[in-house]
C-alpha cells in the first residue's frame, strides 16, 4: 500500500512525532488522499515518517478519538467510511458556535483579522481559478478560524475542530462539482461584510447559509460514491 500524503506547511516548531503523524495522516484522511475504507499499518507508517512505531501507535489513538479510524477484525486499524449522519452531527454543532462566533465579531472584530479574512477569500476566488480543490478547502479552514480569533474565540473554535472532520470529508467530493467553488466565496464574503457592517442578524443569516451549502451539495453523494460511504 502507497499513501501519498499532500503537501503540508513547514514543520511547527516543538511539534512532537505523534503531532505531526496525527496531523498529516489526519489532512490526508479528510482530503480523502487516504480513501474511506483503506487500511492502515504502523509499520508501513512508521516507515514512511522515518519514525518508530510508538508516535504512529500514538497518533492512530488520537485518530480513533476525531472518529476517523477505527479497528476492525480480522483488517486491523482501517480508515472510517463517509457517513452522512456524522456529518449531519458535526454540521449542527458547528453552526450552533459559529453562530455565536459572528454575533460576537458584529460586537467586536480586530482589524488585523478583517484583513486576514479578506485576503482569505482572495486567495479562495485564486484557487477557485486554478481548479484547486485541495489548497481552496485549507483556506476555507483558516477563513473560519480568522473570524473566530478576530472575535476572540479560540476556544470556541478547538470544539468545531474536532467535529468538522466529519463535514470537510463529505466537503472534499462536494467541492470536485463543476462551479461548486465560487459561491462559497461569495458566501465568505457576504458573512466577512456582515460582520464589517456590525450587522450581527445579517451574519447570522449568511452564516447559516454558508453551513447549509453542503446539505445542498450532498445529495446523491452516498449513490453515487456508494463505495466510500458506510
């Protein structure tokens, strides 16, 4: 078994090995680089990260707590399949706190934030060009966190983290439809104006849009990729 993992950000200072296997092997669980379904081996990945099997043994169990491993008889540690009812889960909590996350950026946005976001989406409508899926879903992520440390929420953001897993995987074969890219743009940037205006109802409103996009992209999804959902 090859696993060919996308390219990462420059190593993060003090991260340990278990971090950075968890991390990688997490991006490529959720770009579905590594596919629904697939089996995993510690010693395979232990040797692909020039590692020792403890870290792998390690991340795997970090893994298995986000819900997206899983150990099965008689096939070991195996990649969990898509399940629409999981992402339904995460997509509810997800918009309970970021509903809450604008409200507060109406009150209160740092303008270091505001132009972060903004510059965001630029490089959005950019990948949206370039028909690159992988890099527009990461910088659809740092979108959402830029307006939760704008308005001071972090903490907030670390509970959406561990359950948007389950909606960016789903997200990964929406975003492959032609034209599915540009409207979350505009949607990015109809919330982004928003909270500009301090309009805390109209941000609502668009935040509750934007999170109601993959219910509209995910129709027929479990048929037409029947192989990848539980």
């Amino acid at each position: 078994m090859t696993i060919v993992l996308p390219i990462q950000s420059l190593p993060r200072l003090q991260e340990s090995a278990a971090a950075r296997v968890e991390r990688e092997l997490r991006a490529g669980i959720i770009d579905l680089t590594i596919r629904p379904g697939e089996r995993l081996s510690e010693s395979e990945i232990a040797e692909r990260f020039q590692v020792s099997r403890q870290p792998v043994r390690e991340a795997f169990i970090a893994l298995m707590r986000q819900g997206l491993l899983d150990v099965q008889p008689q096939r070991g540690t195996v990649v969990v399949k898509l399940s629409v009812r999981r992402m339904l889960d995460a997509r509810f909590i997800r918009e309970a706190i970021e509903v809450a996350i604008v409200r507060r950026a109406c009150e209160r946005f740092d303008a270091h934030y505001r132009d972060r976001a903004a510059s965001l989406i630029a490089a959005q409508e950019a990948a949206a060009r370039a028909g690159d899926h992988a890099g527009f879903q990461r910088l659809d992520s740092l979108f959402h966190i830029a307006l939760a440390e704008g308005a001071d929420c972090m903490e907030a953001w670390t509970a959406v983290e561990m359950q948007k897993a389950h909606m960016d995987r789903v997200c990964a074969l929406t975003l492959h439809s032609p034209g599915s890219m540009d409207p979350l743009v505009a949607q990015h940037q109809a919330i982004l104006n928003a909270i500009e205006d301090g309009d805390a109802e109209r941000a609502v409103a668009a935040m509750r849009h934007h999170l109601s996009e993959i219910l509209r992209g995910v129709a027929g999804l479990d048929l037409t990729f029947a192989e990848l959902f539980e």
